[in-house]
C-alpha cells in the first residue's frame, strides 16, 4: 500500500516502527499513558520533564521550600524552573488518561481543577470528534497494517482521550489474538475491529452491561471457543476466562463453578459470512465476504445445555446472561475490576484502602466504570509522588 501522506503531524506517528504487542505492552503498563506516548513517537509538553518522572516530588523553589501541594478544588500556580506545578500535573492527567497531548492543551488544563479536568475527560460524549471521524476515511482496515495504522492514529488526534484510552484497556483485559480467530484473514480483521469499536462504544460502561456484549461477541466467541460449544462437549475457556481475568479473579470460584459455567454458554452462535462462489476465493472477494457480513448472535437450542446447574451456590437452568448476573451480584468483581483500573491509571501497589475506597463508589453507582474512573482521577493517590 502507499505510505501516509509525509506532513509533519502524521510523519511524527510513523518515525519508528510499531509493533500491536509493543502498543499493547504500552497500554497495559502500569504507567501506560506515558508508556503509549513514548511507542507513538509523541511527546505532552515541550518544555516538561521527562513523561516517566511526571510523577515525582517537585524540586525546591528558589526560596528553599518544596511546592505546594495543590488542592482538589484550585489550581496551583508554584512554577518549577520553566515549567509551573500545575502543567506538570495537567500534563501527568493527559498522559494517564490519554496519550499525551499538546503544550497548548496541556496549559489549558492546568487551569482547571482536579474535579473540571476529570469532567473534560470524563463526560466527553459532547466533544465533537468529527474531524477524527472524516480522517478515519483514509484507512483501508483490510489493507495491510491499516488497522494497526488507525487505531494508533485515533490515539493521537482523538479529541476524547479517554474514550480511547478505555479502549485500549478493554482490549488489554478483555482481550482476544487476532490469529486465532480461524477464517479468512479479511474475515479475522472484520471481528477483530468490529470488537475494538465494540469497546469504544462501551468505554464508560456498567461492567454487567460490557461482560454480556462481550460474550456476544464473534470475535470473543470464536477466540475463546463458545461458537463450538455444545451440550455434549462443552469448551470451558469462556467460563475460566470470565470468572479468572474479566470479572472475580483468582481464588474466588471452584472447578465446578467453571464447570457450570461452561455448560450455560453451550450453544451460543454467530451467523457466519457467506460461502465464496468457488473453492479459492482471491483476496478481494474474500474482502467483499467479509464487508457484506452482518454478524448475528443466537441461540442453538439443540446445542444448549437446558438443565441445572449450580453455580456459585445457586441452582437454576441457567444461560450465560444469567451466570454474568450472578458474577456481578458477587463481592469479588468489585474489588478485582476497580484495583485493575486503580493500576492502569496510577500504580501497581493499591493500598487496601483505596480499594475500599473505589469499590464502595462501584457499590453505589451499580458497576459504573465511568464513575469509578472519574473517583481515581480526582484522587490524592492519582496525584502522588509513587503515581
């Protein structure tokens, strides 16, 4: 395919070569905001310290006395060498919740409050991203690394952040290998981006509302084997992965409770693509199949598994909606969910208090991600020297 266009702003992104697992290693680090910068080849501000010391212990004034530690309702206005505290805390935001952005905008939220500059991110559904949306036409998905090439490319000039951000950490968690989807490889690409703008769409999610989407998912299904299983050999690696790594964690369910699981899954299908006209379709008819796909979820009933089945102590002829029910009227999503979110934005050592903290927020918000997230972004811990 052709290169991108060499203007400055895009050459920027293109300077180093990028590997999906250098980008994902990025995004998953605990300090991943800074890390993703540093893979896109972008910097936050020209004239701030280096993104990994964005969290360090100011220096001292001139005066001899350390800056002031700012208060969550006023922006400080203590300056550091050239650069005042309160861009250097502006600029730590946009690149934990973000992946860094320019110095113009970086002052303009060092004027705001912890509260204000949280809300911008936040409750970012009336930004106008049109502009990103109309460059967005320039990628061909099913031309090689163009997928590659337009995620990293939303990641820079996105005027959501943190939409994008979510993203990326869904894809970190909830996630799924791309060459182990089967199929064609136009067909691979198709699920795979279907899924990655699934999770854009549920960034700010209620998490029972994205664990259903997501184990309806084609590519989630096809990965973790739901698509094939039945009453007579039910695949358990959608069961495991949910209750190990989407939800509870370790030590928190049985092997029978996986078990059970997997028997409710049963059955779950996708609508598959049309067959090609011959035996060995070419690349751009097999692109066509995968564009004119519109996959569909459903149930088999002569593959699922309708008896009982007993799960985390409760019996019933449960199906998969109601096992994720279940999982998330449990304690152990709570604290599990908010301490993986508490990592991806501050550090890797949660106290047991700042869970508490964030748990009794997803308590009281019924699972809402966004106000979790929204909790962590006004909080000491987000702002400290170990962040």
């Amino acid at each position: 395919m052709a290169e991108p266009d060499q203007d400055v702003t895009k050459s920027r992104i293109w300077d180093r070569p990028v590997t999906r697992r250098a980008m994902l290693a990025a995004g998953a680090a605990g300090t991943a905001g800074g890390a993703a910068v540093l893979v896109l080849g972008l910097s936050g501000d020209g004239n701030s310290a280096d993104p990994a010391n964005a969290g360090s212990a100011p220096t001292a004034t001139a005066g001899g006395s350390a800056a002031a530690e700012p208060t969550a309702t006023s922006a400080p206005t203590q300056t550091i060498g050239l650069v005042s505290e309160a861009s250097r805390r502006a600029g730590h935001l946009l690149r934990r919740a973000g992946f860094g952005r320019t110095p113009q905008e970086i002052e303009a939220f060092a004027g705001l409050s912890r509260e204000e500059a949280a809300s911008r991110l936040v409750d970012y559904e009336s930004i106008d991203n049109s502009a990103l949306e109309a460059e967005m036409a320039d990628f061909d998905i099913y031309q090689r690394d163009d997928i590659h090439r337009q995620w990293l490319t939303r990641m820079a000039h996105t005027a959501r952040p943190l939409e994008e951000r979510m993203t990326l950490i869904w894809h970190g968690l909830l996630v799924t290998q791309i060459n182990q989807l089967g199929g064609s490889g136009p067909g691979r690409i198709r699920v795979m981006d279907d899924q990655i703008e699934l999770y854009r769409s549920m960034a700010l999610p209620i998490y029972d509302d994205l664990l259903k989407a997501v184990g309806k998912d084609p590519a989630m299904m096809r990965y973790l084997n739901t698509a094939d299983s039945s009453k007579e050999h039910p695949n358990e690696n959608y069961g495991r992965e949910l209750l190990e790594l989407f939800s509870m964690g370790v030590g928190t369910y049985t092997e029978d409770d996986v078990r059970e699981a997997a028997r409710a899954f049963t059955g779950w299908r996708v609508s598959r693509p049309r067959r090609a006209a011959g035996d060995r379709p070419d690349r751009e008819e097999q692109i066509q199949i995968a564009k004119d796909w519109e996959p569909e979820f459903f149930v088999s009933t002569h593959a699922h598994d309708s008896g009982l089945k007993t799960f985390l102590g409760q019996t019933g002829n449960w199906d998969g909606d109601d096992i994720v029910d279940i999982v998330m009227a449990s304690d152990a999503p709570g604290r599990f969910i908010t301490r993986r979110l508490f990592t991806e934005f501050v550090h890797d050592h949660p106290s047991e208090a700042s869970v508490d903290a964030l748990e009794a927020v997803w308590d009281e918000t019924g699972h809402d991600v966004r106000e979790v997230v929204r909790a962590i972004l006004v909080s000491d811990e987000f702002y400290s020297d170990e962040a």
